[in-house]
C-alpha cells in the first residue's frame, strides 16, 4: 500500500526545527513513500522560508512534494511569488493559516490566492479550527465560492459538513482523530476525498498510521485514503 | 510495571456500547495488558428520574466481581442538592473510590459553592478522589480548568482530576496544575506533546493516563497509552504516568497482572 503524508513541516521554528533531512529519515521509519511539506509558523513573511522546502523538493524529488505557504497579506508580492513557485520551482498547492497570520478566511485577501490557484489549478491546504479567523464552515464558503479549486483541511464535524455539501473540499486525517471517528465519519462520506495526514513533526506518523490500521475500513478504502487519493489529486 | 486507565466509561447492555460485563471489561483490560480501570456510568446510562443510581450500582457489582481490577467513581447529578450528598456518602461508603462530575452533562459550574462543594466535603471526610470532565470547546461556563482550580484550592486534601487535561484549554490546566498540588492532569484526547509540556512544568508525579473509553471507541486505551509512549519524557517518567501515579494518589493498591511489561 503506497503512503503518501497530505502534510508535513519543514524548516524551522522558535521552538524546534525539522530539516529535509530528518522529514525522509521519519519518513523511512514509517514507510511513508512521499510527504507534502510547507514551512512552519512564525512567518509573517515565508519567502525564505518557502526556499529552504523548495531545496528539500530538490535534493529528494521522489520523496518531498512542496505546498507554497502564502500569507496573502503581502498582497502582489506573495501572489506573484506563489505563481512562480507553482510554473517554475514545482510546487504542487498552497498552504494557507489564517490562524497564525490573523486573517478571516472568507477575506478577500484569500480570494486573492483563490484566484491564483484556480488559474494555476493546484490545491490550497487551510489550517482550520483553533480560531475564529479560520472555522472549518468558513473555508467550505471559501470552497463554495471557488468550486474549480481543491480546496484540503483537515477532517472535523464542521469540516465534514462542509465537505458533504461541497464537493471540491478534501477532508485530511488527523490530527489524532481515533478510529471510531474515522470509520463513523466515513461511512457516510465519499473516501475518494479523504487523505492521510500526520502533521509531522507536530503530529506523530506512528500514532496516525495506528489509527489507520484500528479503523474498520476495508484495505482498498484504506488503499484510497492513505495514498491513491492525493495522488490522484495532485496528479503524481 | 502497572497500568491503569484512571478514566474509562462502563455501563450494562443497552445504556453503552461493550463492554457491558465485569468480564469483557476485564477481557479489554487483558488484550491491553492494563491492569485495573477506573471506571465511572456514562451520561448514556442516565435513568429516567435523571439520577445515576441504576448505574452506579452496576458498577459497585462489578468491583465486587474485580476489586483487583474495577476500581469505581459514583457519578452524582448535584442538581438532586441534599439528596445528592446523600447519594454520594451512600455510593463512597459503599466502596467507591471518589465522585465523577461532568459539569457540561449536568449542566453545573464545575466549583458550584451550593451543589457541588457539599458533595466534596463528603469525599472530604471519607476519602477518595473527584475527576471532573473539562475541556474547550464543549464545556464552556461549566468545565474550564480554572474552576478546577478553585476546587482544589478549596480542599486542598482531595485529589482533583482533570479530565482530559483541558482538551484545547490544556495550557490552562497545566497552570492550575502548578497552583495546587492536589491537581491531577489526565491525559485522554492530548498529544504526546502537550504530556512532555505537563511533565516539564508540574513534574511526572501527577500527569495520569486515561482514555476516556469507550467514548474514543474500542482501541482508545491503546491510542492514548501509545501517546504516553511517544511523549519525549524519561522511560521512569512513563511509568508514572502510565500506573504508578494514580495507584499511589487514589491508593488503589494495584499490582502487575502481567509479566514483562
């Protein structure tokens, strides 16, 4: 079964730092084949920080898919940089965290990145659900407003109702939702839009990958969630 | 070593989910290589005159099945006032080890000086632990851990729980933690981050895990004992954690059922 993470960090923090190399090394130990990465908080402005998941996407190009993360207050800069980073460094989505750079999600700021992604046809990843800037309904009203775009984050009740009534919202795994959660929300939801994620190293592979072994889930619905799907999205 | 899931959920057929016998609980326990649960009625096992008598009293018959293995919190609804204390001197000095509130399911302020505080003074007087539920986002106004703190400032000889450390408020918890020593933090629905962040602040001593099963389905014991285990913390550390804590602050006198573990 082929694993590929919807998420992972790479770069550095005030409070720990996750080189390329260490992200594959986890990676290996896991049997996870291929890993998105975006850089971490704090940011505000993630330029050079979007360079050093760049170099990771280089140094292991089977291995590291880059997702630029944008903060859309810097208004043409960013958005010119996310476009050249899609056409020309290959990266695959965007990484938005209202949260973290304190801006409503249904903003116009992000219907600016929207714009973007849509022309460019890549995914953009919301960090949802800590804050009032970024509630799991709010980025399904994003989605609804841009129904051509992929629009990812990670699976809860309010991302469940988004995702059930929009059908460009892909739910990912995690974080440390049990396996009663997993089987009971995806019986009544379409797998094909479900992918693995660990959050890595915020998340733990181990405890997710557990997670996806305990569930009910048949082992081709598993096939689906822990891989097949983001590959197809993302058309690896 | 000993393991013990200080906060699991346990009610007979048709008011929860299995296990609903002393003996499945017990067989969950053997398959996981834990050694003694406690244990505490689920909201679902509330009885139609909206007291949990009918529950508790299953659970007192499955200590005496288990005494080595069930260890017993009485759920009390505090809204039932004076005959709420009496429930609760009845169901301790009947064998159970303290008092479960869930302030958000019985819609009580977790330090309510009138229905609350009489039924501590009984665990007060006759001993035992109290483990309230708390947690942001879904018990606002109810169960924040600072009103914890305020029980436990006030009987500073009780053990008070912290169930599931806070959920997102667990910042908060670990705090009142440092405040009072006879704070308890459970570690049900935390990450092994936020349980390195507890042992870092207030020490191992009284970090404890549970997993709040069967709410978190059949495999949360194993989930939220395999994020114990991933915590950066010393390996004595997780032992604490994991039995020697709560069987030392409760007094459970558990033993190791288990060889090798």
């Amino acid at each position: 079964m082929v694993v590929i993470d919807a998420l992972a960090f790479v770069g550095e923090t005030l409070y720990w730092k996750m080189s390329a190399e260490e992200l594959v090394k986890r990676m290996d130990k896991n049997g996870i084949e291929m890993a998105v990465a975006t850089p971490p908080p704090p940011g505000p402005d993630y330029t050079e920080a979007n360079k050093v998941v760049y170099e990771a996407t280089r140094k292991y190009p089977k291995r590291i898919i880059g997702f630029y993360r944008v903060n859309p207050h810097y208004g043409e800069k960013v958005l010119k940089e996310a476009e050249a980073a899609v056409k020309e460094w290959g990266f695959k989505g965007f990484k938005l965290d209202p949260t973290n750079e304190a801006y409503g999600v249904t903003s116009q700021i992000v219907e600016n990145v929207m714009e973007v992604a849509r022309a460019l046809k890549v995914p953009v990843f919301f960090h949802t659900g800590d804050s009032q800037f970024c509630p799991p309904e709010g980025v399904g009203d994003v989605a609804r407003m841009y129904p051509k775009v992929t629009v990812m984050m990670h699976a809860s009740a309010g991302g469940l109702r988004a995702a059930v009534s929009q059908p460009n919202v892909v739910l990912a795994t995690g974080p440390m939702g049990g396996p009663r959660m997993l089987d009971s929300m995806y019986d009544s939801f379409d797998l094909r839009r479900v992918v693995f994620s660990s959050r890595m190293p915020i998340g733990f592979p181990e405890l997710e990958l557990r997670i996806m072994q305990l569930s009910l889930l048949s082992e081709d619905r598993k096939s689906l969630v822990m891989g097949e799907n983001l590959k197809r999205i993302l058309g690896l | 070593m000993v393991v013990i899931d200080a906060h699991t959920h346990f009610a007979k057929k048709g008011k929860a989910p299995p296990p609903n016998t002393p003996e499945d609980l017990v067989a969950v326990m053997d398959k996981l290589k834990i050694d003694a649960m406690i244990t505490t009625p689920p909201y679902s096992s509330i009885s139609m005159d909206r007291t949990y008598d009918d529950a508790n009293t299953f659970i007192a018959e499955a200590m005496k099945k288990s005494p080595d293995r069930i260890f017993g919190l009485a759920r009390i609804n505090p809204h039932f006032r004076e005959k709420a204390v009496e429930r609760a001197e009845r169901f301790l000095k009947m064998g159970f080890w303290g008092i479960k509130f869930h302030p958000r399911n019985e819609a009580v302020a977790a330090n309510d000086k009138v229905l609350i505080f009489p039924i501590i003074e009984k665990v007060e007087k006759l001993g035992g632990c109290v483990l309230f539920h708390t947690g942001q986002p879904d018990t606002f106004g109810f169960a924040q851990p600072t009103l914890c703190g305020d029980v436990a400032d006030s009987f500073p000889t009780v053990p008070v729980i912290v169930g599931h450390m806070g959920k997102d408020l667990f910042d908060d918890a670990i705090l009142i933690a440092k405040w009072f020593d006879n704070v308890i933090l459970e570690t049900s629905f935390r990450s092994p981050h936020d349980i390195a962040k507890a042992v870092r602040t207030i020490g191992p001593e009284r970090v404890v895990y549970g997993s709040d099963f069967y709410m978190g389905g059949p495999f949360g014991p194993e989930i939220e004992m395999m994020k114990v285990k991933l915590a950066n913390i010393s390996a004595r550390d997780k032992e604490m954690i994991l039995g020697d804590n709560i069987n030392r602050i409760v007094k459970m006198g558990v033993k190791s059922h288990f060889e090798g573990v």
